[in-house]
C-alpha cells in the first residue's frame, strides 16, 4: 500500500446474524467516521451459519437457547434483541450473499442493506435467511435496485467472493489462535471441526507498520490505538460525538448507545425486548419493522 487513504485499510471480519456484530454497530459507525479519508475499509463475510450444518434435532429447543443467548450478549452491547426468536438462521450464506452483493451498488446501499438484514434478526426475530425473506427485509431501502441485486447475489462471482470471505475468516493470524482475555468476549479465535476462525466480529488493521487485530467487544479508544500503531501520524484523539440527530439522517436507524439521551427529534421509536430502536421518518414510512410480522 502507498499514501492517501491506501496507506490504511480496515478489515472488518463479521455475519449479518452475529449479535455480538450486531451490538458492535455503534463503535464500528463510529470507526469509520473518525478514519474517514484516511482509511479503506473492507468486510469479510465470516459465515457463522454454515449452509452443510445438520439441522437441530429440536429446532424450538435451539430456539430458545439461542434466544436466552442473544439476550445475554445484549445485556452486555446495549443493542436491541426480539421480543421473540422465531428461529435461529438456517444460514448465514443468502445474507452475506445479499450483503456482498450490495456493495456492487455502492457504499450508502450497503450500509442499509446490512442493517436491514441484521435488524431482521434482533428487532423483528425473522432472520432473513432465504431469498424471499431477504427480499422482504430489504423493502423500500433508498437507492437499492432490488432486481439487480438479486441477479447478483445468484452469481457465480459474488458466491466466490464470500467463498474467499469464508476461508479468510478461518484462517486467523497467530496473536488471536488461544487467546484469553477479561470481558464477556475477548475474541480469541473460535475452533472449528478443520481448525480455527476469528471471532464475530475482528477488525485488523493493515497500515505502513504493520498489522494490529482487534478481536472482540472492544472500545473505540482500542481500535484507534491499533490504527495508530500501524499508520503513525494519525490524530491522537477522537473527534466529539456525533450529533443524535444527524446519526439518524445518515443511517436512518439508531439504537440506545448512539442516542444515549433518548429519541432525537423526529425519530419514531420501536420497543424491542431490550432497549428502542429509533427509525426516522423517512425509514419509518418504508420500513418492514412496523407491519404486522404475522
């Protein structure tokens, strides 16, 4: 990599249904704003859910326990949970595929495709884990070509991208293969039946001294001292915090840690079973969250 902004990138290692990438929203917005222009970031697709897993003998008993799982990982992120699990995600592949496939429509249009995929799981407890789910999840994103990107999301190229995701995800760097730390997820690399995988979700950052991982639930402060660390000369400090208001202008949908003082103005508020979402108007008059899931 050389000067500008290349001399950065940010690889971000996460799953449409991972709720501990899910609860890890706000700091990661945060991220990107603060290296904005000076950084390219990247995801990778890492598949939590696998596509040749053996289905639950008791898929209401999994339901159930991942449900109480999900809520624990929420009472540690603040982020919002279903009031009910209705199933766990048959697969991770149609989302990432759809989450891949968006980037083909630029960086505004993924962003909302992969918040509306998450919010299919932690607000509604539907994960959009089919075409047809996806398809309904994604209703009235601005910007989005629903047709093109469904062609994409069926093609041969996008699949062997989140093919590459998939093997990139298991194939951790050495620092995270064992790693035990305090906190409720200090992100060592998980095994797997042919080896291990990073964590959901990991963030490496690549710069002109080298690589720092971040793996885990981490803190804003810990991922700008790893940017720092391999891209010196960046600022010391953060920027201040962003205006509620202007967060839910830009990305249409908050949760309770990006509006800690309750509901910007204008926002319509959805209770979850943990914490509120805030939609703005505009998200709110197309959104899938505010029809009857029944």
């Amino acid at each position: 990599m050389t000067g500008g902004a290349s001399a950065l990138e940010v690889v971000e290692y996460t799953d449409p249904f991972c709720p501990w990438a899910w609860g890890a929203e706000p700091v990661l917005r945060r991220l990107r704003r603060e290296l904005d222009g000076v950084a390219v970031h990247r995801r990778v697709f890492g598949i939590l859910f696998d596509e040749d897993e053996e289905p639950a003998p008791d898929p209401a008993a999994e339901t159930a326990w991942y449900a109480g799982f999900v809520a624990r990982v929420s009472g540690h992120t603040g982020a919002p949970r279903p009031v009910r699990l209705r199933w766990v995600a048959a697969s991770s592949w149609p989302a990432s595929l759809a989450a891949a496939a968006a980037e083909q429509q630029g960086p505004e249009v993924a962003e909302r495709v992969l918040r509306r995929l998450r919010e299919s799981a932690f607000v509604r407890g539907e994960p959009a884990d089919t075409p047809e789910r996806i398809a309904a999840a994604l209703h009235g994103v601005p910007g989005l070509d629903a047709d093109r990107l469904a062609t994409a999301a069926a093609s041969p190229a996008v699949r062997e991208r989140v093919a590459r995701d998939r093997a990139e995800t298991r194939a951790p760097r050495a620092e995270v293969v064992g790693l035990r730390g305090d906190g409720p997820h200090p992100g060592g690399a998980k095994e797997t039946e042919d080896g291990y995988r990073y964590a959901l979700p990991t963030v490496a950052f690549h710069g002109p001294a080298g690589c720092r991982v971040v793996p885990g639930w981490r803190g804003l402060e810990e991922y700008l001292a790893a940017a720092r660390a391999v891209r010196p000369g960046l600022p010391s400090a953060p920027r201040g915090r962003p205006d509620p208001a202007e967060l839910l202008h830009r990305h249409r949908s908050l949760t309770a840690p990006e509006a800690p003082d309750g509901p910007p103005p204008g926002a319509v508020t959805l209770t979850t079973g943990a914490g509120p979402l805030h939609l703005s108007a505009a998200e709110a008059a197309v959104s899938p969250l505010l029809s009857d899931p029944h």
